[in-house]
C-alpha cells in the first residue's frame, strides 16, 4: 500500500505514477480479501456437510473495484499516451519547464 | 404502463441516463445525442417531482433493488434530506444541458457529439447515485463511475489548450487515491460491523459505544477521501486546472454539482452515522474541519485576486465558497447545518450561472477569458454581460440576490455559536470577492473606447437569464429554499434521535 503511495508521490514519470496507483489500489484489495478468510473456511459452498466457510461478500465487493481499478488504469493510461503526442514527453520536469516556456 | 415507470421512479433518476448514455455513444449524428439528452433529463425532472410528490405524502421513500431487504440488498433512501437537492440537480443538469449544445459545438469536434452526451449523461446519472445511495460500498462505485466520467470530459478540452490533459491526469491520480482511501475505510467499518448499509451501519456500531481503534481509522480513512473529492482545502489541489482547462459546459457542470453532491454525503455521514460518537465527531470537527475551512475562505479568495484567467479566478473562489459551506456544516446544531445547506443550493445556481456567461465569451472570442480580454464587452455583449454582474453580485453577498440570503444565514448561524473571529473573517473574505470582481467589472464597463453592439446567440443567454433570474427570486423569496434546507437539517438531526 505505502509502496504504490511512494511510487505515485515521487516519480516524475506519468507512466510510473499510474502503475504506482494500480499496486496502491491492488493492496487495498488484498486488504479486503484478506478481511474475509475464516480459519479453516471454505469456499462458500452449499454442501450436506456443515463447513465453516469464508465470507463471500468482500470477494464480491472487490470484483466491482477490480473492474472500477482496470477501469482507472485504463483511463490514465490513455491520458499518459495523449500527453505523449501533445507534448512528446511523459516526463512531469519537461512538461512543467515547456509550460514555463510556452506561457513567457 | 405510466404508473409502472413511476413506481420504480427512485431507481429510475439514475438508471435512465446511464442506459441512454450507453445508447447514444455511438450515434454519429451532430443533434440527435443532445435531443436525446434533453430529452432523458426532462423525464429526470418528471421522476424527480414525482419523488417531491411521494416524499411530501409519506417522508421517506427505501427503494430495495432486487426486493432484498436492506441490510444484504443495495437500497436507496429518499427523504427530507436529499430530495431538496434531487430537485436542484434535476432542474440544473436540465438547464446546463440545453446551454451545452453550442458551447460542445464549437469546442470540441462535432463528429465527438455522441460520445460527448454520453459522457455527460454518466456524469450526471452517476453523480445522482451519490445522492440517493444508502449504502457506503455502492457510493464508492458511483464516486469512480463519476469521477472517470468528468475526467473524460474534462481530457475532451485539450482541443481547445493541451494543458487540459495534465489538469485530468492531475484529478485522475488524486481522486483514484481519495476514493482508495474512502475504500480502506469502509474496509475497516465492514470488518467491525458486517454490514454497508447506513441505518444499519449505525445500529451495529452502536455496541462499541466506547470506540474502537479501527473504527476511528476507518471513519478517518472514510472522510479523508471525501474531503479530496469534494476539494476541502489542502486536498483541492486537482480543481483549479480542472474546472479552467474543461470545456465551458463542462466546467459548468461540474462546478455547480459535482462537488455539491459528494460534500452533501460527506455531511451525510458525519450527522447520520459518526454522530454515534460525538467526542470523535466534535474533535474532527472542531480541529479539523473548522480550521480548514477558514483557511480555505481566506487562501482561496486570496488566490482568486491574483488569477489572471477568469476561469481559473472562478474556480479558486470556488474554493473559498466550499469553505464557506464546511465551515456552516463544522458548527454542529441546526441552524450550522441549515445555512450549509442553503448555500449548497444558492452557490450551485451562481456558480453554474458565472461559468455559462464566461463560458459564452470564450466561445465568443475564441479564446481563453483573461481580464484583458474582457475590455469593453459590457458594451459588445450586454445581454450576457448584465447576467455575468447579477451572478457576480451574488457570489459577493448583495442584497437581493440570493448569495445575501446565505450570508445572512451562516452569520446568523456563526453568531448563535458565538464565533465571533470567524464572523470577522468571513466579512474580510467578502470584502475581498468585492475586489476580484470588481476587476471584472472595470474591464467590461469602464472604458475609453466605445465598442458597437454586437448579436448574442439566445440559445445561450436564454438558460443564463434562466439561472440568473432564479438568482433574483430566491434573494427575494428565498423560502422554499430555507424550507427544503431546513427540512435537510431537521432530519439529519432528529434521525439520529429516533
């Protein structure tokens, strides 16, 4: 989590910065997951034995963040991709110096 | 077959656009796409006085989606609070969606129009989600659909100026890490309480009435997010860029609801669940979000006087006008709540009203709006100009207007509270919006040169002088809008009595 957080804060490369957010996203996930697991749980299963079985609901809940999470990546990837044709650089310091330049 | 539409009318406000928007994506047709979302917002707005209608007979309307019951089922819950705001977000995208059609045209590429409409009718279906919802995981979702639907939007401006680019990749990285953080929240509530839904999220915390560590992060966890996607002060970094570097119409979309409606769930949350723990809910308040929002008033109107760009100067008083409104919710008793949410309604009108006439002279002059620029249009351009001054006036707090209206409110709130500094600041921070306005004002009217009348299109000042006459009724019969707010705060505060 802290990890995709540091990636995001300090690269200056756009590309980076967007995995950075999916491995900070991916954490939470696992995080969530991880809320769900019962001691000697199962999958949820309807059996004729009685089992002890692993909360489903967070495994659901994580499947519409995935798909929200492959959805941001995507986004940003397509962002950093126009960045690059329009400035022909994904770097933050080059962007920032031509903006400087361009506005004098 | 009416009446079958109407019954699912609660469901409906939010799956109508979202299903239209995914019709007309592809439609190549310049007109069709927004005769279609016209056409989806008016049957929005018959849906939502419909709502008016059943919420006056009953009071509270729980819609269960797939006839679960609300503690296992997603539900959405309308009442008193949020039907007031329904109706406004109803009406507004309604109004800004007949304004957008000539400002998409000339903006961005016409063969686009269909994606565009679909985008804004994501926005607006998804952001209506974050209003009815009752359930803290279902928010989250409709907090990303939206999210990523208005950075789309906002990428749609780089025809205009490439740095539009930057400013959503901007919003695009910090709203994905606000909405993560909101998500690590709720992760911690449900691993305490095993549920999402609100009323019931409050009954099962009730049984760690002394707290519990991970529920004080989670709560943390959950307003943190907020706060970033609704630009509470530090974290409002991703809105300046974002509202100026946006298409016009977007940034008139945008500006008037979006924030709105995730501050109003975060108020939400705090009088309707984290009441349960008053001295934590008192300790962020007090030393949280009161602090921040003078800040805010007092940067952000500080900032605005310095802007060049007059959307950029919009989008720092902005700022300064959400602080006015977090400041009004931090006050803890009815009438803070009550002045919170009157300026939630009179600052969406204004502000949705600034950016349509600025919106309308970038068009006009094919350019970006910076102060210069703007010399002599008070002549060029009365008809929009007079509404650009009635909108300005009220952003400062004239009487008449209705920005009066919330002024007189929130000191009055401030005054039975006895905060007296914070009554001082906020008339300094008035005084000072006198001072960037006025800017505006000396360019547009006083000047040497004589500049000859030119045509204004009344597709556009129509919808303007819609906003801007709202703006004077309400400063003069301003009570059905004190009324919709008061009943917001009367049942934020007695739901968590009963």
């Amino acid at each position: 989590m802290v990890g995709g957080l540091f990636i995001i804060i300090t690269s200056q490369n756009y590309l980076k910065k967007v995995v950075g957010l999916a491995i900070f996203q991916t954490a939470v996930f696992v995080f969530f997951v991880s809320l769900a697991k019962v001691l000697d749980g199962t999958a949820p299963i309807l059996t004729k034995m009685e089992n002890a079985y692993s909360n489903p609901l967070p495994h659901v809940l994580i499947l519409t963040a995935i798909v929200v999470g492959v959805a941001t990546s995507a986004l940003g990837l397509a962002l950093v991709l126009q960045i690059y044709r329009n400035y022909e650089t994904i770097e933050e310091k080059e962007i920032q110096s031509l903006e400087l330049k361009s506005d004098k | 077959m009416f009446n079958l539409f109407l019954d699912d009318a609660a469901a409906l406000v939010v799956v109508l656009p979202l299903l239209i928007s995914a019709i007309i994506t592809f439609m190549p047709s310049k007109i069709w796409p927004w005769i279609i979302s016209l056409v989806t917002l008016v049957l929005h707005l018959v849906l939502s006085l419909h709502l008016l209608k059943e919420i006056s007979i009953s009071g509270l309307i729980i819609y269960e989606f797939g006839n679960w019951e609300p503690p296992w089922g997603i539900s959405f819950k309308i009442d008193g609070v949020n039907i007031g705001l329904q109706l406004l977000f109803s009406i507004f995208a309604l109004i800004s969606t007949f304004y957008s059609r000539k400002i998409f045209l000339s903006e961005i590429d016409s063969r686009d129009s269909g994606k565009a409409y679909s985008l804004w009718l994501l926005a607006i279906g998804s952001l209506n989600g974050i209003i009815l919802t009752n359930d803290i995981f279902n928010l989250f979702v409709f907090l990303e659909i939206s999210a990523l639907a208005s950075i789309s939007l906002i990428a749609l401006g780089a025809g205009q100026n490439r740095k539009a680019l930057l400013a959503a990749f901007n919003y695009l990285i910090i709203g994905a890490i606000g909405a993560t953080f909101y998500v690590i929240g709720v992760g911690f509530a449900y691993a305490m309480t095993g549920t999402l839904n609100m009323n019931d999220l409050v009954i099962q915390l009730a049984q760690y009435s002394d707290g519990q560590l991970a529920i004080f992060a989670g709560m943390s966890f959950m307003l943190i997010g907020l706060m970033v996607k609704a630009a509470i002060f530090p974290v409002h970094i991703w809105l300046p860029p974002a509202y100026s570097y946006a298409p016009s119409a977007v940034s008139t979309l945008l500006a008037a609801l979006a924030t709105k409606t995730i501050l109003y769930f975060f108020v939400r949350l705090l009088y309707e669940v984290f009441i349960i723990y008053p001295s934590y809910l008192s300790l962020f308040l007090d030393f949280v979000l009161y602090p921040l929002s003078l800040l805010a008033i007092f940067i952000g109107t500080l900032i605005a006087i310095y802007q060049d760009d007059i959307k950029k100067l919009l989008a720092f008083s902005s700022i300064a006008q959400i602080g006015y409104i977090t400041l009004a919710f931090s006050l803890e008793d009815h009438s803070g709540i009550t002045s919170g949410f009157i300026h939630i309604f009179n600052h969406a009108l204004i502000k949705g009203g600034l950016f349509m006439a600025v919106g309308y002279f970038a068009i006009l002059q094919k350019d970006r709006v910076t102060l210069t620029s703007l010399k002599g249009f008070g002549y060029k351009y009365p008809i929009t100009s007079f509404a650009l001054l009635i909108c300005g006036l009220s952003l400062i707090g004239l009487p008449l207007t209705n920005g009066f209206i919330s002024k007189l409110y929130l000191f009055q709130a401030l005054y039975t509270n006895q905060m007296y500094f914070s009554i001082a600041l906020v008339a300094v921070s008035s005084a000072l919006a006198v001072a960037y306005f006025w800017k505006i004002v000396e360019q547009m009217w006083f000047s040497e040169i004589k500049f000859k009348l030119e045509k204004e299109d009344a597709y556009i000042y129509l919808p303007i002088w819609i906003i801007t006459v709202s703006i004077i009724v309400f400063g003069i019969y301003s009570s059905p809008i004190i009324e919709f707010s008061n009943l917001s705060a009367d049942y934020l505060i007695s739901g968590y009595q009963n």
